[in-house]
C-alpha cells in the first residue's frame, strides 16, 4: 500500500469517525459540525496539494 492510499484510508477514517460520533452526540450544534466537516475537507485539499506539488 502507497503512502497515498495510506493517506487517503486514514482521511476515510478520520471523517468516518467524526461522522459516527457526531450522530450520537446530540449536542453538537450543526455549526459545529460543519466547521468540523470543513476543517477535514481542508485537510483533504492541502494532503490534494502536497500530492500535486511533485
């Protein structure tokens, strides 16, 4: 596995479990949720443009 697939399956993960306890925490304000949802999609953009850089 490639140091890219890593990454990626670790971003799968990392948004997966956000996704899971953000259902069961009842009070996590939807703003939250999307400054959470947010912020990984920037850490997916930036990972995007690291990857792209070579």
């Amino acid at each position: 596995m490639s140091d890219s697939d890593k990454t990626d399956e670790a971003l799968k993960r990392v948004r997966h479990t956000f996704e899971e306890a953000a259902d069961e925490a009842e009070e996590m304000s939807e703003k939250a949720r999307r400054e959470v949802e947010e912020a990984i999609d920037d850490l997916e953009t930036r990972i995007e443009r690291l990857r792209n850089r070579d």
